[in-house]
C-alpha cells in the first residue's frame, strides 16, 4: 500500500486591480524548504503566466473578445485599444510571482466605463474628413472635403465592462 505524505505550505494571492488592468501576486510565506516553495512557484507560474494557454492569458483573450463584441454592438472600430495592450510583465523571486498587465489607448477608459452624453469643443474641432463624390451633399456644406466645427453634441456610450469581466473571470479561476 502506497503512503501518502502532506506537506504544508503558507501563500498569499492578491489580484489588484486598476482601471485598466490588474497586478497579480503570488507570494509564499511559508513553506517547509526552499525546494518545496520553489516546486510551488514552478507550478504557480506556469498556470498563471509561463504555460501556453495560462489563465492571465485568457483573461486577457476575453477582454479582447468581448472589446470586440462591444465594438460591433455600438459599430466602433476598438483595434488600436486592443494593440494599445501593454504585454504582460511578469517577475519572480525566490518567495514571490508578480504579473502586470493594462491597456494604454485613451477611448479604452471611455468603453470600459461608458460615459454620458456630452459636448466636445474644438478652436475649430475637426469632426471628419469625406469624399465629395461620395457624400455630394456634405460638399455643399463644406466645399473643403473636411468638416470643421465649433463643438459637436455626442451621444453617451454604454459601459462595455470588458476589464473589470474579464478580471473578474480571474478572480474566480484563481480562487478555486
């Protein structure tokens, strides 16, 4: 008969979050022998950042996925927030794993957390460029082909929540 053999060991995880991203830690606090804490930290890693497929990696996929998902909803184009994404960093140490990972393009605040309906002022503010033979009746009001104002009106965005899902995916993965 095989014997089986318990060994304890102490860690703390925390998932910080800001607006835009999360640093995750892992940090062992105690453990019988530096070999056992470092076989911790193997494991620990590969599931969070080094394997292929690892969960901050999906969560990441996710966010995308359902930036995407909110782009063709409200018909915006969100490919320069998804490459604005900054890359996972990611450190170890003897006692301690840590991932940062966050998104850097300006609108990526505004389709996260929405905003409500507003007015945007310009000296003039340059609202689009056309074609004139595509769009003849735009020529008439502007014969430069660019459409020059003094302030537009623009309806609120709906938040996307595509972040603070996504982490909170994590959240739950990393608790089990």
């Amino acid at each position: 008969m095989a014997e089986s053999l318990t060994i304890g060991l102490a860690f703390e995880l925390e998932l910080t979050t800001d607006p835009l991203g999360a640093t995750l830690s892992v940090r062992v606090t105690d453990a019988p022998s530096s070999e056992s804490r470092r076989q911790f930290l193997d494991g620990a890693y590969d599931a969070l950042v080094g394997a292929r497929g690892n969960l901050v990696f999906q969560a990441i996929d996710q966010a995308h996925g359902a930036l995407e998902s909110y782009g063709t909803e409200q018909d915006y184009r969100v490919e320069s927030v998804i490459d604005s994404f900054d890359g996972v960093e990611a450190d170890r140490t003897e006692r301690e794993i840590t991932a940062t990972w966050s998104w850097s393009h300006t609108a990526a605040e505004f389709y996260e957390f929405g905003t409500s309906d507003h007015t945007v002022d310009g000296d003039p503010l340059l609202v689009f460029e056309f074609n004139a033979q595509e769009y003849p009746y735009l020529d008439e009001m502007f014969p430069e082909g660019t459409a020059f104002l003094p302030s537009v009106d623009v309806s609120g965005l709906p938040e996307g929540r595509w972040v603070r899902d996504s982490l909170n995916w994590l959240r739950r993965e990393v608790g089990q």
